[in-house]
C-alpha cells in the first residue's frame, strides 16, 4: 500500500490530528486544526466561514494549496476532507485569534521536520512510533507484538501490489476478507464492538488478539507469494484462506481457554480504569 493511503493521527494537548503522506510529506486535517485551535463544536462551519473570508481578502493561494485527501472520518470510514502542507497550514492559523496559536506553531514545525528526518532515515519511524506507544503507556511486550505486527501488514500490502491491487476500496475488502475469516467479524464490526470510532483497531487489540491478526495476515503473504493470484477474485480468495488458517488457531485456543478470543475491551477503557485507581 502506498504512503498515501496511510491515515495517522498526531496529538496536540492531548487532541488528535489526522494527517496523511501526501506528495511525499504531512498534510494536515484543516477541520481538526480549527477544532484543536478554537475549541468551536462546528468546526467545518468555522472553516468554511474563514475560507470565504480568506478568498475575500486575497488569500486566493491558501485556496489554492489546499487539497480534498481521503482520511479516517469519525465514523472509521475515509472520507474527503480539506487538507494542507505545513507551509499552508501557518497560512491559516496566522488568521485564527487563539492564545494556542503559537505552541501550535512550534508543534507543526516539528512535526514537518521529523516527515524530513525520516526519508532521510526511515528507522527514525519505527523508534518514534515505539516512543509514542510507550508514552501512552502501552507495555514493552506489546509495543514489540504491535512492531512486528506493523511489519506483517506492510509485507502483505505490498504483496498485494504486486498482484496488482491498487484501489483503496480494494484493500479494505481484502482486509475484511482475512479479518472475517480470522475472527468472525469485519474490522467495521470489530471496532463496534470495541467502542471505537477513528481510532486504529489494531491499537486496542490485546496479545491474543494481534498475535492471530498478524497470523491471518503473515499466512495472506506466504500463500500469495506462493500462488501469485492475478486478478482481484483469486487474491479475495487467497485472503480467505489466510484467514481461515488463523481462525482455526483462534477457535482451538478459545476451546483449550473456555473464553472468546475477540474482546470488547480497547484501551481507552484500560486508561480510565487506571486513571479511576489512582
């Protein structure tokens, strides 16, 4: 899978900010910026309102750079919304009366360069998404089976590729496909079941859990990379079958257990229940 298609989310004071790689850097969720700045309840209103009053007054070029990216919409499906660089993002900020202005300024600054330090770097990445996880309070143990079950994914993702798979529709299906067959549910109605909305699932998975979602998806890859299947149909197939193989493991383990596997539990509800004991 293309970068492009990658959704993550950065934090500013504790307020989530999708971005996306576009054109080989961070654009940012203009909707998400308003919100974080002016703590407005409507934020694409304001946007809207300060568009046109951007347009009015000759800022006809911030217009201009800002481009409709599919990201990760509340509802965790990818939806066009407006997004820009960091040099167009100061463009609009510069406009909007907050006392978070400034720190918001710096947090942007070094959230573009760290896009720069990492294509020079790519291995800058993976220690900061480390860094980012163990901050949140995630466990040494965990972050190593997120880690590996990061690198799983991108392996499969680009095995799809080369079969050529290139929709963004297409790899959804096909992700649905092996998560269906691996535990019993889409990732729509795993994160239903979790409580979740634009939060990544796999951040809320517990052991079990990402231990056979990366199963599924490493078993996807060897059989692919086997087969080599060339149309959509045989690849949808093949997903299938990964699938299968790691729900089998999940239903023996749920036997030899006497629980389910699949839990309702996300982290959000282990950090209340933390913050609750202390």
């Amino acid at each position: 899978m293309t970068q492009n298609f990658t959704t993550k989310i950065a934090v500013f004071q504790k307020k989530d900010v999708r971005k996306i790689i576009h054109k080989n850097e961070w654009w940012f969720s203009i909707i998400d910026i308003i919100e974080v700045l002016t703590g407005t309840v409507r934020p694409r209103k304001y946007w809207n309102d300060l568009k046109k009053k951007l347009i009015k007054e000759g800022y006809s070029e911030v217009s201009e750079n800002i481009g409709q990216l599919k990201i990760i919409a509340p509802d965790g499906k990818k939806r066009e919304t407006d997004c820009a660089n960091t040099e167009t993002i100061f463009r609009i900020i510069q406009t909007i009366p907050s006392p978070k202005t400034e720190p918001f300024k710096r947090w942007l600054a070094k959230v573009g360069y760290e896009r720069v330090q990492e294509i020079e770097d790519p291995e800058l990445a993976t220690k900061r998404t480390r860094m980012l996880y163990k901050l949140k309070g995630y466990s040494k143990n965990w972050i190593e089976k997120r880690m590996r079950g990061i690198a799983i994914r991108e392996e499969l993702t680009d095995e799809w590729q080369k079969r050529g798979i290139k929709e963004q529709k297409e790899y959804e299906i096909l992700t649905a496909e092996i998560s269906k067959a691996t535990f019993g549910v889409t990732p729509s109605e795993y994160k239903k079941l979790k409580g979740l909305k634009r939060q990544n699932l796999r951040d809320h998975m517990n052991d079990l859990e990402l231990i056979f979602n990366m199963l599924g998806e490493r078993v996807t890859t060897e059989i692919s990379q086997q087969e080599k299947p060339d149309t959509f149909a045989e690849n949808k197939k093949v997903a299938g079958r990964g699938g299968n193989i790691a729900g089998n493991a999940r239903k023996q383990t749920e036997k030899e257990l006497g629980r389910p596997v699949v839990s309702k539990e996300n982290y959000l509800q282990k950090s209340k229940n933390k913050k609750k004991l202390k």
